[in-house]
C-alpha cells in the first residue's frame, strides 16, 4: 500500500504542475489575443458577409432604416441562416449577434412599426439539416448618422471566430 501511495503522489504531482503550465499558456495566449482585438488586428474577426461558423452558415445580407412603434430609428438586418448540422436547430440558438454604432453595442428592438414590414419570427424556427431561411433582426439606433457594424459569432463554441459586416447610413 505504501509503495502505490509513493507512486502515485509523484505522478499526481506531475500532472499538477503540467496543467498550472498548460493553464499559464493558455492566459498568455488569451492576453495576446485580447491585445490584438484591441488594436482592432485580429484574425479570429473576419470582415464578410457569408461564412461558415461550426455546423452552420450564414450570410449577412442586408440592412434597412426604419421604425419602431413608438417612432425612433430602428435598423433591420437581413440574414440567410443555413443549417449544416445533423439536428434542427433555430438562428437565435445557432448564433449570437450584435449590432455597433462607434462603439457602442444597439439594442434589440422587437416590436416595429406596421410600415417596416418586420417579421422576427424565423429568428426561433427551427430548420432541419441542408436548409437556408431568411432571419431579420432589429435593433435601435444610437444615432441616425453612424454607421452600423453587426457582428455574429456562434452561441457556444471554442472558436473565437466573429463576422462582420459594416452598413453606412445614407445621409
């Protein structure tokens, strides 16, 4: 029995100190990345408007200006969200968006103006495998001047990968 013990706290030891490195390796490679998002040089950020992110694709089609219901600016974002995966899955479960004005992240808006001609219900239908449908996402201006960045990345992934697309505001 002593003989085990002696052996086996070495090799618990071991391991310890190979997961304190492995975990210190993995902080200063998380550091450099955050470093790198800051100066806005990231490769994990990819400025397009169709691409693929774990088991589905999408395209960032469009965006249009239009209202709430109460009358503020809202804009409203057109995407395909295709299915690749083996199971029924939903754009608001696949994903995670967001939407920018200099900086600032824009709120979801959900309930538009009848003009708008706004439908937010394929944002939670699901779809099954080897099927695209078109999601439209709002979201209100900060301003009715800046331009919008919206950027998508995966729900739960260990991928940092994020699209982006840029809409100027006709003035």
């Amino acid at each position: 029995m002593k003989k085990v013990i002696k052996r086996t706290i070495p090799a618990i030891l071991t391991i310890c100190v190979l997961l304190a490195f492995a975990i210190m390796a993995m902080s200063s490679s998380s550091e450099s990345t955050t470093e790198e998002q800051e100066a806005g040089e990231t490769e994990n950020t990819v400025n397009t408007d169709n691409e693929t992110l774990g088991d589905y694709t999408v395209t960032i089609d469009s965006c249009r200006l239009a209202e709430d219901w109460d009358g503020n600016p809202i804009a409203i974002v057109k995407y395909t969200f295709t299915n690749n995966s083996d199971e029924a899955s939903s754009f608001n479960v696949a994903f995670t968006d967001s939407a920018y004005q200099d900086g600032v992240e824009m709120e979801h808006c959900y309930f538009a103006d009848e003009s708008a001609n706004y439908s937010a219900d394929n944002q939670s239908k699901k779809i099954k495998s080897d099927t695209s449908i078109e999601v439209e996402v709002a979201y209100t201006l900060n301003d009715t001047t800046t331009d919008i960045q919206v950027e998508l990345e995966e729900f739960i992934s260990f991928n940092d990968k994020i699209i982006t697309k840029t809409f100027k505001i006709a003035q």
